[in-house]
C-alpha cells in the first residue's frame, strides 16, 4: 500500500480530534449498539467483540458498554439506530466513503450532503465510488525493540495476511474480513502484541490534490470528522 502515512494518520487524528471534541464515549456506544443488534454476547457476535475491544482500548467505562448493549435488546420502536455509508466526491474529485450512525437517516443525509457542499463535494449515486474501495480486514502491532519490522511481517503472512504496510511504530496487516477472529487467534498464539483488530475500506489506487484543492479537502475531511454521527471517513487521496 503506497501513502501508508496518510492511512495513520487519518485514523490517529480522528481518534484525537473525537477526545478534544468530547464525543467519543458517544460514537463508541452507538457502535456497540449497532453491532449488539447481532447477538447481545459478544462470545457468539464477532462484530460486537471487536466493538467492546475498540470501546476498552478507549476507556469506555464498563456500565456504558453494557448500558449500549442493553439499548439494542431494548429495541424501542422509532428509536433505533442504523448504520450509513454514503459515497460522495470531494475537492478535485477526491473519492470518499463516510460511514455513519444515525437516529434519523433524513437529517444526516441532509447535513452531510450540505457539508460537502461548502467545500466542493456533492453525494454520488449508488456504487460509483463504492468499486475505487475493498473492504478489509486489518491488524495492527506496534513494534518494539525486540522484534524488527520485516519478523512482524513475516509472523503475519504466517497468519494469513494478504499484504502488509510499515509506520514507524505500527505494522499493519490487510486480509480477507471473514476470517478476522480466525488470523487475529493464529497471530495472538506467535506471541506478537496486538493492537488493535477492525474492519475498514481500503483504497485500490491513489490520487494527488492539486495544491489549490488541499486545503478546502483538508477542511472538509475536518468537517465530517467533526459531524456527531459520522464514525469513520474513507478517501483515495495520498
């Protein structure tokens, strides 16, 4: 994967722009009771184990885990959540997927839509952007002294790994998304840390800004990152 660095840094400045905005505990919960929607025990709901995983490494308090949990076996009529994607072209035709969580699809749809607007972008229509991503597994583990970058790579090929990315403290490994648990057990066993364990979509090429583009796709990306119900923000740019 080229561009690794834009891959970090994306997911790390959304992780610490959600703390300074104060929303995160928010967001994380409605994920959980998204997934908890599969099966409340996360023994037998894969999805919902990964959310609780995610939850923790954040310090989601305990009693708010089971609180989201006990929300979607509550399944109070009209007050449900569900889940977004919307497949949208920013600045320069930059592609973007934005996933999302919502009590009410219509006034996210719109306030998403008026986002992308103020900065050059517009929604697109069904599956015109969706084919430029892959859906992916990915692993993380964070080096250290003991192991070198290339043992962390060849330890995760031995799981299974399709491919695999390098930063300067975090190795990255992107498989098939069925077989998560699966290669998160095989690579657990080696002994290697973990960490973090998810699922997200992958760019299959990149393109270049022009300089006058970058900054307003720089403001935008801001924008939606800031928007209470969107989760996670994909996009083809390097």
């Amino acid at each position: 994967m080229s561009g690794h660095s834009k891959w970090a840094q994306i997911k790390h400045k959304k992780a610490a722009s959600d703390a300074k905005k104060g929303n995160l505990f928010s967001k994380l919960s409605r994920m959980i009771t998204v997934t908890a929607k599969g099966g409340s025990d996360p023994a037998t709901n894969a999805s919902l184990r990964v959310a609780i995983e995610k939850a923790r490494g954040f310090s989601l308090p305990q009693h708010n885990i089971e609180r989201a949990i006990q929300k979607a076996e509550e399944k109070k009529s009209g007050e449900g959540l569900e889940e977004v994607l919307y497949e949208a072209y920013g600045p320069g035709g930059s592609a973007l997927l934005i996933e999302g969580i919502t009590d009410n699809k219509n006034r996210t749809t719109a306030e998403i839509k008026h986002l992308l607007s103020e900065y050059d972008g517009k929604l697109a229509e069904k599956g015109t952007v969706l084919w430029l991503f892959e859906r992916v597994a990915v692993l993380e583990i964070a080096r250290d002294t003991k192991k070198s970058a290339e043992d962390i790579e060849l330890a995760l090929i031995d799981a299974g790994v399709n491919d695999t990315a390098t930063e300067e403290e975090i190795v990255y490994g992107f498989f098939a998304p069925d077989t998560l648990e699966n290669t998160k057990e095989k690579l657990g066993a080696s002994g290697f840390p973990i960490k973090d364990a998810y699922c997200a979509w992958r760019e299959k090429n990149q393109m270049s800004l022009a300089e006058n583009q970058k900054e307003k796709f720089i403001k935008l990306m801001e924008a939606l990152d800031a928007h209470d119900d969107v989760q996670e923000v994909y996009t083809n740019i390097n």
